[in-house]
C-alpha cells in the first residue's frame, strides 16, 4: 500500500500547520519578551553583583570560621590541659602521701636509733644546765658590779683599778681607761 504523492504532501503540511500553530503559542508577544528582558537582565544584574560581593562575602565568612576554628582549637587545647593537670595533681598527691609515710618512717627510725625518749630528756637537761649557767653568770655580773660598789677598796685590784691615797689620808680606787706609757 503506498501512499498517494498528493496525500503524503498533505500530511506534511498538516504537520507543518500543527508545529506552527505550536511555535506561535510558545513564541512571545512584543511586552512579554520586554518583560522577559527585564526579567533576564535583572537576573545578570544580580549575578554580576554577587560575583562583586562574593570576595567580601567569602572574606568574612572565612574570618567567621577562622574564629570558629580558634575558639574551638582553644577550648580543645583548655580541656587536654585540664586533662594532664588532673592526672600530674593525682601523680603529685600520690607522691606526696609516699613521701610523708617515708618521713614518718625516717623519723621514727632517727628516733629508735638516736636512743628516743632517754636521750632526748638529757638533751633537755644538757640545754636546761647551759641555759642556767648563762643566767647565772649574768646575774654574777650584775651582783659583781653591785658588790664592786659597796666595796670598792676589797675589789678594785681585782677590776683592773689602783688605790690612791691623799694627803688628808682618804683613798680612791683609779681605774685607767687609756693607761699611760711606762
């Protein structure tokens, strides 16, 4: 069955009227592709603006995350140090009750060995006597001195002065500070 030249010339129109009336459906009037104009060159307004702003844009938005970044390097950094201090204060108090029982240990021993409480009394006595005999030989002083004043003539020699007697027969104890050449 082959078709007739003059029919397949009137299909091809058919179809060529039917794209036509589609093209002009589809086509635009003269305000609808002012609008579209509009429209299309709103739209490149808009991306060339962006495409100028986009440095300062992206700038600060990498400043943000920069601070972001040192915000949370700082917080991370704060807690590991706040993680090895916890663990050197737990070695530190460790060591610190293992060094006091070794003092305890060590004074208990010094004690056991050095003779404990016998030799401690008598170093309490020793200090107590030598603390004593500095006392007494203070107050001598001052009793020797006073002695030295109600008789001068029993101990002047002794203190390092000279009698001199007077003419009218009455004496005095001397006692040179610079004593002159002899």
């Amino acid at each position: 069955m082959s078709k007739d030249p003059f029919q397949i010339l009137a299909d091809e129109l058919t179809l060529i009227r039917k794209d036509m009336d589609q093209l002009q459906r589809t086509s635009l009037d003269k305000d609808e592709a002012k609008k579209l104009n509009q429209i299309v060159t709103a739209a490149v307004m808009k991306m060339a603006k962006a495409t100028e702003d986009a440095p300062g844009e992206i700038q600060e938005a990498l400043e943000a995350d920069r601070d972001q970044m040192a915000r949370s390097a700082t917080q991370a950094a704060t807690r590991a140090a706040e993680s090895a201090m916890a663990g050197i204060r737990h070695d530190l108090d460790n060591e610190r009750a293992k060094f006091s029982q070794a003092a305890g240990e060590a004074r208990r021993e010094a004690w056991r060995w050095f003779g404990g409480f016998w030799v401690w009394l008598a170093s309490m006595l020793a200090t107590g006597a030598v603390i004593g005999a500095l006392a007494m030989a203070w107050i001598a002083g001052r009793g020797d001195a006073r002695e030295f004043g109600q008789f001068p003539s029993i101990y002047c020699g002794t203190a390092g002065g000279q009698v001199v007697e007077q003419d009218n027969g009455s004496s005095y104890c001397a006692i040179w500070i610079n004593r002159p050449d002899q």
